[in-house]
C-alpha cells in the first residue's frame, strides 16, 4: 500500500512529520516538491490556458447532454 507522508529536510536530512513505523531496511519513494517560486510561475503560466479552455461556449454543448 502506498502513503504519503509530510516530510521536511533539516541539515541534509529527510525528517518525517508524523511517526511512522518503518522497518530497517524499508524501501521508500522521496517526491521533491517545487518551491513555492516555481509553483507560483507554473500557477500563473497554466492560468491563461486554463481559462481558454474551461471559458468558452463550445462547452455549454456538453453540460446541454448531461441534462438529457
């Protein structure tokens, strides 16, 4: 089973937010996040492009067959 745990890096070392019981020897998956610059460029890079596609007429055909 697959989880997600909240970690922080403190002196060059992942620490978990939470315990969590891990055997020695556990294999385990580090998902690096962007910074907070990064996510605030690809959040108002994608915005435009966002709204292009959810913000136009054309759609209003599809919610018209979800009706029937």
């Amino acid at each position: 089973m697959l989880r997600t745990i909240a970690a922080i890096v403190r002196d060059g070392k992942i620490e978990l937010l939470e315990r969590v019981p891990l055997t020695e020897g556990s294999t385990v998956l580090v998902t690096l996040l962007p910074g907070e610059q990064e996510q605030h460029f690809w959040l108002q890079a994608s915005e435009h492009a966002l709204a292009t596609v959810w913000g136009n007429a054309e759609d209003d055909v599809y919610a018209k067959l979800l009706k029937k």
